[in-house]
C-alpha cells in the first residue's frame, strides 16, 4: 500500500514552458486535492476533486488546471509556467467514510527560472 | 473566511518536557480539525483527526482537543522527544467537507 505517491520529485522549468505534476492514491479515496506550500503563505489549495470527472477551484487556482479522468489520478498542469509558480506542491486524498481525514503525498519541488 | 492562527511560531524546549501547541480558528463551523506534522523538505503526516462533535483524540503521547464554541485547538505532547523535533501544523475542514485551510505552523525543536 504506497499512500499517495507524486511524480515528478524536483522539476527546473523555464518561464513559459508547461508540464504536468501526477498524483496517484491506492486507497480508493473519493476526494484529491492539489496544494501549494509557500515560505509565510503556508499551504494553499490549489483545485480539488469530489470525485472522478469532477474538478472545483480551490483558493489560488489561476494558472492552473487539473482533470481527473480515473479514480486514482489526479493531474495539475502548468500551461505557460512563471516565476510565481515556484514552490512545493502536494496532493492529499481523503475518504468521507474516515471523516474526511486527510493524507498527503511527499511533494513536487518545481522551481521556474 | 476561515483563518487559523498558530502560535507560537516556533518553540525550544528540553528534551523530556510536556508542552502544548495552540491553534486557533475564526469560524465554529467546521467539520474537523487534523494536526500534522512535517519534518524538511518532506510532506505532511497525519497524527489526529477531531470531528466536530468530539473534544479530544488521542494517540501514544499525544493528545489534542477541540472547543468548536471558542474556536480553539490544542496538541499536547508528552514527556517530548529529539525525534519530535519538527513543524506542526493544524488545520480545519469547512463544513462542506472539501476545503482544508491551514495554520502557519509552530516549528518544535527538542533538545537532548
């Protein structure tokens, strides 16, 4: 049972270059979400998934976009990455069935040069 | 909106010490509060889930409480560790159950 997983680990883009973060969970969780953590901003919600084939905007989604096509997956794409983009970013998956308690996996590091 | 407020920012302790972390909240209509804890450069770990209709959890040395009336929260840990040394970090859960909004986090260093 590896939790939630994310690939890749540590990714370099230049401005204006896209990529796709992968999430993946193999708990069966109804719920993904994408956070970003930022030094004195702490971690932000991205876009979040109620369940496949649905997406909502969380706090700070511009620049962003995700889909959910299987249970298990969740992607966030950067299609035009800036400078702002910089940060760690996280997935987290949570079932209501466990009170809706949340688990995170180790983080994306991306920095935009 | 929700803001949750962890204070303090950073504490030091020696090693064998009880201590408590606070987290605050600005609105009573949650539907749970999680305490996590996230060691450098690596993601975040579940320790206690409180629901709304409960007042504490507890699990080893730790315990945490819920006062959803006064909008408060707190991580006691006991006889502290090295190995506890880290950042902790509350956060609530709205009452639609899909937004988690975070504190700034108390980092906790143990000395031996």
């Amino acid at each position: 049972n590896a939790g939630v997983t994310q690939t890749p680990k540590f990714r370099v883009l230049k401005t204006g270059q896209s990529m796709t973060l992968l999430c993946a969970q193999d708990m069966n969780h109804e719920y993904m979400y994408w956070y970003r953590q930022d030094p004195g901003m702490g971690l932000r919600l991205i876009h979040y998934s109620v369940g496949e084939g649905t997406t909502a905007k969380g706090e700070v989604p511009d620049g962003y976009n995700v889909s959910r096509l299987k249970k298990q997956n969740f992607l966030l794409g950067l299609e035009s990455a800036a400078p702002s983009q910089t940060s760690v970013y996280f997935c987290a998956s949570s079932y209501s069935g466990r009170g809706n308690e949340q688990f995170f996996g180790p983080g994306t590091r991306l920095t935009v040069l | 909106k929700q803001e949750v407020t962890q204070i303090p920012a950073a504490l030091s302790v020696p090693e064998g010490e009880n201590l408590v972390l606070n987290c605050s909240f600005t609105d009573s209509a949650i539907y749970n509060l999680q305490w996590f804890r996230q060691d450098p450069g690596k993601g975040l770990t579940s320790l206690l889930l409180i629901q709304s209709s409960q007042r504490e959890q507890t699990s080893g040395r730790l315990n945490a409480s819920l006062d959803k009336s006064s909008g408060r929260s707190t991580l006691y840990i006991a006889a502290s560790q090295p190995g506890d040394s880290a950042t902790y970090l509350c956060a609530v859960l709205d009452q639609g159950a899909q937004k988690l909004v975070f504190g700034q986090g108390t980092r906790l260093t143990i000395n031996p």
